[in-house]
C-alpha cells in the first residue's frame, strides 16, 4: 500500500475519501458498539499508515496530525455513536470532517462570534512574519541558540493558523461553515484558557469527547484533564515519529503533563483565590504569566526536539530559503 500511494497526494486523498465513505456506510448499516469498532478497524489502521507515503517530512507530518491523530480519534468516536462523525451528515461534509482538522458548524448551529477585521489583521501579521522568517533562516547559524529556538517556534506557530486558516476558507468556499481552529492564543490569561478556548480548538474538542468527558465521568475532573494531557503528549510524540522517522525521545509527553499538573494546580489556586475574596491580577499580568510559563518549557522541552530534527533533516523547515529555490 505505501508503495501505491507513495508521494501521490491525489491517490492518498481517494484512498482517504474511499475509507471515510465506507466507514459512514458501516455506520448506517451496523449500530454503535463493538462490531462497529471492529468493522472500523480497517479504517483506523490505513489512517495510521497513511501518512508514511509521504517522503517529506513535513507532509507527513501534518497527514500524521490530520489522519493518524485526528482521523483515527474521530473513527474511534464515531464507532461509539459519538463525536463529530455522523452517518447522517451529507456525503462532502462527511469526507472533509473526517479527513481534516475542522469542526463543522450544523446549519441549525450559531455561528461563533468574530472579528473579521480582527483576524484579517492576525493573518496579515502571520503571513508578513513567515517571510520575515524565510529571510532571516538564512542567517540561523550565526544567531545564539535561544533566538534560533525562537525562530523555529514562531514558524510552527504561523505556519500552523495559516494553514488552519487556509482549509477553512477552502470550506467555505464550498458551502461548509467551520468554528475558528484557533481564537488569539496571545490574550490567554490562563492555561485553561489557553488551552480550552483558544489554542488548536479541534484537537482540544476531539480530546475533549474522547478522552476528558469519559474520565471525568468516571474518575472526576482532574483525573480527566491529567488524562487528556498524558494524551495529547503522547500524540505529539506520534508525530514527532512522523516528521524525523526516528525513535521518540519523551520530551513531548514530558512538557504535556507538567502542564497537566500545573493545570490541575491551577484550577485549585483558582478555587482558593475565589474563596477567599482576592480579585484577580489584571489581565495584561496575567497574560504576561501564561507567555512565559509557556514559553520556558518550550525552550526546554519541545523546541530542541523539533530543532534536532530540522538539523538532521532541514527540508523539515517548511518556509525557508532552500526549500523555495
């Protein structure tokens, strides 16, 4: 299978399209349960395989992020009568919520609140850093660690609301209205904030009905969110294995759960403080906080990772001055 669909985005989407069609019509015809996760489980392992076509790194990354991560998570669901996934939806937007990153929006369903000039702006700046970027990589070896480091990071983070972004004009072009991937993760003012309402908001949904609600029924809500980072860690180890080909070095789940348990410590100072009258600290403080809270870590644990691989691999670096020439 790998070697038919090697390096071929169009024969990888009909193969990708051809399993979502059969797992809506598995769905339509077998109820939710485990001869439904057992008929699934096809579907399930050619998502996770899927992306191995790929010879770039960076696209196999990002088919690891939409297929093997989101795909899979999304098939499990949907095995279970829950998530996104709904026999019943049309086959299009069946095809493109399975496939891809989005959280569609039902017809039925308000649409959220947003500032158009707002996000206008936020992608004008994304898209005038990414160049500044592809400018200044050409002088990454004489820059110190740490602004290398930096660098890489805001090229992640660009790259990543740019693309979301991109897919979701795409969508609404066809008729698909789809709730914004991310909502100014720079104004956060909490972890939970950060990572609840406002940072990568269709990985956190999936996580959300898959992982968080479950344990949280059943073992209470810090058991959840712990659960749901320990999660998330290890999915971010998956595709880190996607992008280098290399074995994973524990980094990726090591920066996850300290966040989980500074999450957990969080929502209990947050109890305290409310109980005892405090107001909280005003909001540019606590922005200020969350930012670098955020950032050492990265420094630490996620972005070496990720700049070990580009060294070892610089095709990895998606906008920069070799790759456009």
């Amino acid at each position: 299978m790998e070697l038919l669909l090697r390096d071929s985005l169009p024969r990888v989407s009909l193969a990708v399209s051809a399993a979502a069609l059969y797992a809506r019509a598995v769905s339509s015809l077998v109820r939710p349960g485990l001869r439904r996760l057992a008929m699934l489980l096809p579907v399930v392992v050619f998502f996770i395989a899927a992306p191995l076509g790929f010879s770039s790194a960076v696209v196999r990354c990002v088919a690891g992020l939409y297929l093997a991560w989101l795909g899979t998570f999304k098939v499990a669901l949907l095995a279970l009568g829950r998530g996104p996934l709904d026999p019943g939806l049309p086959v299009l937007r069946f095809l493109f919520a399975a496939a891809l990153p989005i959280e569609l929006i039902h017809p039925d369903e308000e649409r959220p609140e947003a500032a158009e000039s707002a996000s206008l702006a936020s992608y004008t700046f994304k898209v005038a850093t990414t160049a500044a970027i592809v400018h200044l990589h050409q002088y990454s070896k004489k820059m110190h660690p740490s602004m290398r480091l930096l660098l890489y990071g805001f090229n992640i983070w660009c790259t990543m609301e740019l693309l979301f972004a991109s897919i979701a004009a795409a969508c609404r072009a066809l008729g698909m209205e789809v709730k914004p991937a991310f909502d100014r993760p720079h104004l956060a003012t909490s972890l939970r904030d950060f990572w609840g309402r406002r940072w990568n908001l269709a990985v956190s949904a999936i996580l959300r009905a898959s992982v968080y609600d479950p344990l949280r029924a059943r073992a209470g809500k810090e058991a959840g969110i712990l659960a749901t980072f320990l999660v998330s860690g290890l999915m971010h180890e998956a595709l880190v294995c996607y992008l280098t080909l290399r074995r994973s070095t524990g980094e990726m789940t090591a920066f996850f759960l300290l966040h989980g348990m500074c999450r957990v410590a969080e929502e209990r100072c947050v109890r305290r403080w409310t109980a005892r009258g405090w107001p909280p600290p005003p909001r540019p403080v606590a922005t200020f906080l969350v930012w670098m809270f955020l950032t050492a870590p990265s420094f630490w644990l996620i972005l070496p990772t990720v700049y070990r691989g580009m060294e070892a691999r610089p095709e990895m670096l998606l906008l920069t001055k070799e790759s456009n020439t």
